[in-house]
C-alpha cells in the first residue's frame, strides 16, 4: 500500500464540468416547462482508515458526486437527483422533477429569491487545503494515536482510532443567472478507548477537526487526551438527587445553544413549534449576553459567504443584551413570517455567546460546589415547551476542585427558565463546529441518580 491518493484531484477542473451540467439542467428545465429551477451538485474524494488495537481494520475511499434539481411550475415545486452527468441522465432527472411538480399543491412562499437578492459570487474563506497522502501514512498516523491512547495499565482495549481526508466541491446555479462554486477539505482524527474499572468497564474519546491537515492536533495529544477522559470516568460515585450548580463542558454545552438558536428558527416559529414562539423584544439570556454569529471566518468549519438560498451572509446578533433581537430566518421562513431573511439558510454558522472569560477551572471555583458535566445521553427536548430531559455523566466538584466521577444521571429542566439563569461562560470555546460552545455555569438544574 505505497500508492498515494490524489489529493491534488482538481477541484476546479470538476467544479467546470458540474458547471456544464447545470448549464444543461437549467436549459432543459425550462423546455419541460419550468418557471424557475435552481440546481446544487457536490462531488468529493477522500479516504477513511481505522486501526483498532495496533492492527489496520478499514480502509475506505470515497469518489462520490450527486446533483439535485428544484423546478417550480406555476408555484408547484418538484425535486430530483441524479449521481449520472451523461446528457440522458440529466435530462430524465429534469423530466421526473418537472413531472413530480405537477402533482404538488402551489406555495404562494416558495420559489427563489428575488435576482437583486442573490450573492454575486462566494468568497474564499481558507476553507480549501490540499493534501497528498498514501494509505500506508493514513494507517501510521491513526495507529500512532491510538498507540499513545493505549499506553497505560488500565486502558484494556480499544474502539479504534480513525484517520480521514477529504476534498470537495459545490455547484449551485438557479435561472435567475446566479452561478457559484465552492471548494472544501476536511481533515479529522480521533481515538476512542476503554479503561477496567472493577468489574466494569468505562470509555471516552478525543478528536479533531480541520479544514486544513497541518492544524490537527497532533497524533500523540490526541491519544493522551483519549487515555486520559477515560481513566478519569473510573470509580465513579453516585450523588444525592437535587437542584445543584451545573457547569457544563463545551462537549456538551454546544447542544443547549443548539436548542436555543432551533428555537429561534424561523421555520419553527411559523409552524409553531418552538418553546421560543412569538420571542421577538423578550429576555431570554440575562443582560449583558449576545448571541451572534461569524459566518467569514476564516478557515472556520462553518464559515460561508452564501448561504443555501444563494444570499450573502453576514455578521449579526439574535440576541442582544439577554433579549431576542431576530429570528434565525432562510428565504422561505421570511416570507411566511414577512421578514425579510437574514441569510440563514442551512442554519447559523460560526454561532458564538458573548462574555466569556478565564479557564473552565476558573469557573469551577466560581462555582464551588456542584457538578461538572462531560456527557449527555438521549434527545429529551420538547421543542414547544422547552422541557429538557437527558441522561448525564461528569464529575462532582467540591470548592472548586474535581473530586470524583459521576454517572447514571438525569438531568432535568426546562430551557425557557433554565437560560435566564446563566450565571457566567468560560473562555473555552470549541470552535470546530457550527457552534463554538464553551463551558457554562447555571446556579442551579435539577439532577436525579
């Protein structure tokens, strides 16, 4: 296994030929009868390896392309996908979402957006960074992480140790001229291991996630992170149930700012769905928190300068000073809620609380006493009332300091009177998703054993 994958696949020469294809969707589109269409067509390639327990276990590659077409006829949408660029293919996906749009009802709120609305072009954001890599050096590199993960008494086995490289690139085009091309890398590795603990068992992991292969963390951080959650998860203790002070980790925080950015989802509040519903000017955050996003910085996982319908993003802020300054609106939402879109289509991006300050350990001395949670399990949230219910591992705190591990947990609340509460945010944010979650401390959440 010496021969290399070609990471210098050219994005740009596939990106011409999905571009062609578009050319010929569109124009095909309106010879069946269509009134406006709108095309997105992504290819990629790539490689996945795992080792598990210093042995090769898979090796994966990937040459994927697929090409999906909206077509509207008389305000009647129909949808198709194809993976096939020959001219028949393309032309039998234009007719099947031509044909599928005259079985659906007319959406007096779909269609694209108006021309004057669409973004010009899209910005490069240092999203792109190649790579030349064999399987052998994936392999190695993978099997050095989970090395460094198993190199300890305690830890007695392993759930493998992953390596992935991928580049890609986006086509959308609609008729109403609009025409852009977006080129991505993804590079991750990560370790997953379990520790003997008695009679039992414990495991946790570590990972990281780049646009760029050069700013991973290294092989050998990864693996003692790995070794090092999970040998703290050992001899865990149960605790009394009760409303305690909670910190959260930002491995789990990010998904109750999820919850919270969801609720704030235009598309939620008009199907009124949301625990948030009507929350335009009320207080949600205590005074002095923003939540915001930054969808063009660079490098960012999640950054963008267009969004799914074509529109520019830009810096702003939902909420300002603890209350609801905007809804998180795509074109479609917009329009059903006469607003006008803030650009959001496909979700926020780069979405960030103000205030942060000092380490998680400054925080856990803020605190006290309480509970340092690492781990949630479950999807216990009622969207429309913000009752929240999940299963939960971490630590327990005493004046400041870790004392032991907890799990078997439930936490409980709900979210609309959870979030006023917030008490303060670390300066840790993890900033390789969509969500740059940091650690939060909330005075006090109910926590059942």
């Amino acid at each position: 296994m010496t021969e290399s994958v070609s990471f210098v696949w050219d994005p740009k020469r596939e990106g011409a030929q999905l571009s062609d294809a578009a050319e010929l969707m569109l124009s095909l589109a309106v010879k069946h009868g269509a009134h406006h269409a709108q095309m997105g067509a992504n290819a990629s390639k790539g490689l996945s390896v795992t080792v598990r327990n210093r042995a090769p276990e898979t090796l994966e590659f990937e040459n994927d392309r697929s090409i999906g077409l909206s077509v509207w006829i008389d305000g009647r949408k129909g949808s198709a996908s194809t993976s096939d660029l020959s001219a028949a293919a393309l032309e039998a996906c234009v007719k099947a979402a031509c044909s599928i749009a005259q079985y659906t009802e007319a959406d007096p709120y779909g269609g694209l957006p108006e021309p004057e609305q669409l973004a010009q072009q899209a910005d490069d954001l240092g999203q792109d960074f190649t790579l030349d890599i064999s399987p052998e050096q994936a392999f190695d590199i993978a099997r050095t992480c989970e090395a460094r993960a198993l190199d300890h008494a305690d830890i007695v086995n392993s759930e493998g140790s992953d390596y992935s490289a991928r580049r890609g690139v986006r086509v959308s085009a609609n008729s109403h001229g609009q025409r852009l091309i977006q080129m991505s890398s993804q590079y991750s590795l990560s370790a997953v291991v379990l520790a003997r603990d008695g009679d039992g068992l414990q495991r946790d992991y570590a990972y990281d996630y780049r646009r760029n292969a050069d700013d991973l963390d290294s092989p050998e951080s990864i693996g003692a992170m790995a070794q090092a959650r999970t040998l703290a998860r050992c001899a865990a203790r149960p605790i009394k149930t009760g409303s305690v002070a909670v910190v959260f980790d930002p491995r789990v925080s990010g998904s109750l700012i999820g919850a919270l950015s969801s609720a704030l989802n235009g598309n939620a509040q008009w199907r009124q769905s949301s625990w948030l519903l009507g929350a335009l000017g009320q207080s949600i955050l205590p005074a002095g928190f923003d939540l915001f996003e930054r969808p063009h910085l660079r490098g960012a996982m999640a950054s963008s300068s267009v969004d799914g319908d074509g529109l520019v993003t830009r810096d702003q802020t939902f909420i300002e000073d603890g209350q609801v300054a905007s809804y998180v609106l795509d074109v479609y939402a917009g329009r059903r809620l006469d607003l006008p879109s803030t650009g959001n289509a496909g979700g926020t991006r780069n979405l960030q609380l103000s205030g942060g300050q000092g380490s998680q350990a400054d925080l856990l001395k803020q605190m006290g006493t309480g509970l340092l949670i690492t781990e949630m399990m479950g999807h216990g949230l009622n969207a429309v009332t913000g009752d929240y219910s999940r299963g939960a591992s971490g630590f327990w705190v005493d004046n400041g300091v870790i004392q032991h591990a907890v799990e078997g947990i439930t936490v409980a609340c709900n979210l609309k009177t959870l979030w006023p509460t917030l008490a303060a945010v670390a300066a840790d944010a993890d900033c390789r998703g969509s969500t740059h979650a940091p650690s939060l401390l909330f005075p006090a959440v109910t926590v059942a054993s």
